[in-house]
C-alpha cells in the first residue's frame, strides 16, 4: 500500500525542464469523477456539487515533489438537494455565479505524508475571485491503467467572503473530491 502511494506521489509530478520521457499527463476521467459538499447548520444540513468542472495532471515519475493538479469548475453548473437552495446558493450570499461563473485550484506543491500514508496537494482555491491556500489530503491509488485521488477535507466558507448566516450556517464546509484519470 505504501509503494502505492509513493508510486502516485511520483505521478503527481510536472516540471518544463524534467525529461519528456518521464513525463505523463492522464486523461481525466469526467464520467467517473465527481466534486460534492456539505454544508450543515444546528439543526440539519444539505449536499450539493457540481456536475461539470475538468482536471490536469501531471506526472513524472522520477521526481515526486514537483506534481502539478488543477482543476476548474463551472460554478453555474452547482446543484444541491433542495431546488430553492441551489438558487440560493447561486446568488450573491453565496457563489454569485453570474459574476464569478469559475472555481479553480491550482497545486504548487505535493508532499507525501509518511505518517498517514497520503499524499498533500498544497495550492490556491480561488472562489468569489479571492485567492486562499489549501491543502487537500489524498488518498491515491495509481495502477497501470489509471490514477484515482481521493479526498475528503473541510474548508472555511468565510476565508472566500461567504458570510450569509453565519453563526445560524456552520462555516466549515466538507468537500468531496474524487478526480479519476485514465493512464
């Protein structure tokens, strides 16, 4: 399981000046992939998501520590349990989608986590056009025929402006990320 992960770290790798040959860039799968959340409040909580957003990553296998993931999502593309709620969630209490009909993240680092057996992507999620530094633990798994990451991990709503209810919504909003490419 550990040569699993370290073997992923290693595809999660993209330098200009690495040797083409120890390059790889998957084909993400949009299918099989899928971006959700959970937004929760004292008494009750929903799920949403986005049905369109696309994934690049870059890998080299030679050098683990210079992987690269981005990712962008269609904002306008966000849905959720309830109807009411995800016109709502569009407007500007919340993503304000109109103006801002993207959400990207880009990876500046990747560092492997020896003592959880994950990987770290470190990079900028951009929402609401505020740039913030988050780092997402994966859980990889890399096979011949592709790479699959993982994550589950909580962001604060707030650092990106989200301020509508607070103290009646929970700031902290699970994320759900499961980016699946073909090798």
């Amino acid at each position: 399981m550990m040569m699993q992960r370290v073997a992923l770290m290693l595809t999660l790798v993209c330098v200009s000046s690495v040797v083409a040959s120890a390059e790889e860039k998957p084909t993400f799968d949009s299918e099989r992939s899928k971006i959700t959340f959970i937004g929760a409040k004292p008494d009750g909580k929903h799920e949403g998501g986005f049905k369109k957003f696309t994934a690049e990553a870059t890998l080299n296998l030679e050098d683990p520590s210079k992987g690269s993931l981005k990712i962008e999502i269609d904002a306008t593309s966000l849905w959720s349990d309830d109807d009411k709620l995800t016109n709502h969630l569009r407007n500007p209490d919340f993503f304000d989608v109109r103006k801002h009909p993207k959400i990207t993240f880009e990876s500046t680092k990747i560092e492997h986590d020896a003592s959880q057996d994950k990987v770290n992507i470190v990079g900028h999620l951009t929402m609401l056009g505020k740039k913030v530094e988050v780092t997402i633990p994966s859980m990889p798994e890399l096979t011949e025929e592709m790479l699959v990451l993982a994550a589950n991990f909580d962001i604060d709503r707030t650092k990106w402006g989200m301020t509508y209810g607070k103290g009646k919504i929970n700031d902290e909003v699970a994320i759900r990320a499961l980016l699946v490419f073909k090798r």
